[in-house]
C-alpha cells in the first residue's frame, strides 16, 4: 500500500486544498491518501491560490513515499468529499486513524537528510519533550483578547510530574527539548517559565534541528512527552517509543483527543 503507483487510480482524482504548516499537512495527506486508496482515486493538490501542484511548495517532501500523481483522463472527484474544512473530517482523531500506523510509519518514512545526529545517541532513558509557546508569544496579533491562552501549553506540573517520577525512581536519562513549531525555531526572550524551568531543574538539552529532525527524532525517543497541536499529535501517533504522554485539560475541555491507546 505505500507504493502510490503500485495501485490502480483509474476512478477519479482527489483533488485537496492544504492549510497549514508541516503537522497539519501531514494529516490531510493522510487523510486524502487513505480515501485515494480505498477508492482508486489519483490524488493531487492545489495551494491557496489554486495552482497546480507543481508550483506549491510540498512541507512534507522529505517523506519519500509522499507521493501524487493522477490519469488524465480520470474524472474529479465531487467537491463535497474532495473540499473538507481545515485538517480533515477526523483531525486527531486516533479511532479513525488507529489501524493506519503501519502504513502510516511507511509513509512517512524520512529520507537520509531528515535523520538528526541525536537520534543514533539516545539511550533507553532518555525524554524528548516537545514544548510549544503560549500562542500569544508566537503570534502576538492572534492574541485578540489581549489574554493568555492556557490550551496553547500545559502547566509545569505537567512536565515536573512526569519528570520527577522517573528521577526518583532512577529511570531518568537526558532530558531533549526539541523546538517549537515556528518559523525561527527559538523560544523568545521573556518566555522564562517552562523551557527555562526544563533546563534549570532537569538539566535539559536543545536539540535545534529542522522541523522533520526534530519530528522524527521524537518519534523514536523512548520516552515522549507531547504539547497541545498538531506537531505532539502526530509524533505520539507515528511514535515507536516505549510511553507517551500528551496533554488534557478537563477545566476547558481541551486537549489530545485520544481514546484506547
């Protein structure tokens, strides 16, 4: 099945519309790919500006089984399947997507330059956390209540909690931080609370990659602790590691929609 033209696609096309960044995009091509397969459909994808596919930069490229390709002569697809809002019909949502990991791991598989030095030195111990700022110090004008969001990342009991467990009990290795999912990458001045608290009481590491590094490496630490989004989502859900944790919030009833592991 990870073989896109392995597979007949003589029965339409999907076309999709992606919106989002590298997180976001995985999941709707996963999404597309799974109703192309089942359906023997080509997939193709427009960007914002409905251009064709090959003047829209793909942010899951790196994925080398991350494919498209249509017949010419297939016909599209009917709007109301191929237009879905946002990330999907199922976004995060691990019931639907729970019997598709082994395809999904084939899928995603990264290509040489997606594989960060760390990830050949992480010992059986080790953390990976994947910390997201407050979305008001990422996008301050999305802020427009001029008030903190709590949703955007957990409390740092969270983190302390999980930590400390594993300290008392002498199952703590080093402890990575991977970075948030922005444009820059780093974690701003004035944001001295949790990335901080990470390094001083737990003596923490970065581990500055580019995004698919850091995403993979996470995928493969023994011991993930996730934030809120997309990015946390996807790593616990293509994960190989041996205990995940992802956040949920009962006070506002937000969180990673996760049911039976």
């Amino acid at each position: 099945r990870c073989d896109f033209f392995g597979q007949d696609r003589s029965q339409g096309t999907l076309v999709q519309v992606y919106r989002g960044r590298m997180a976001n995009v995985l999941l709707q091509y996963l999404w597309g790919r799974l109703r192309a397969d089942g359906s023997r459909w080509g997939l193709e994808v427009k960007n914002k500006k409905n251009q064709k596919n090959q003047s829209w930069v793909n942010p899951i490229g790196h994925y080398r089984n991350v494919q498209f390709g249509s017949l010419p002569d297939a016909p599209p697809v009917p709007a109301k399947i191929a237009e879905v809002a946002g990330c999907g019909p199922h976004f995060q949502s691990y019931e639907y997507y729970r019997a598709e990991r082994c395809v999904s791991s084939c899928l995603f598989s990264p290509q040489n330059d997606s594989l960060h030095q760390r990830l050949f030195l992480l010992d059986p111990n080790d953390v990976v956390i994947h910390f997201r700022e407050p979305i008001e110090l990422m996008i301050p004008f999305m802020n427009r209540a001029n008030e903190s969001r709590p949703d955007t990342v957990p409390p740092w009991s969270y983190y302390y909690n999980i930590l400390n467990t594993r300290r008392v009990r002498g199952e703590l290795g080093t402890v990575w931080i991977v970075r948030q999912h922005s444009k820059t990458g780093r974690f701003k001045k004035g944001n001295g609370t949790i990335h901080q608290l990470l390094l001083d009481e737990f003596g923490a590491k970065l581990a500055y990659g580019e995004s698919e590094q850091d995403h993979y490496l996470a995928r493969n630490a023994p011991i993930f602790i996730g934030s809120f989004g997309t990015y946390s989502w996807t790593i616990a859900y293509l994960s190989s590691g041996k205990e995940i944790h992802l956040p949920y919030d009962s006070r506002i009833a937000k969180g990673s929609t996760w049911n039976r592991w």
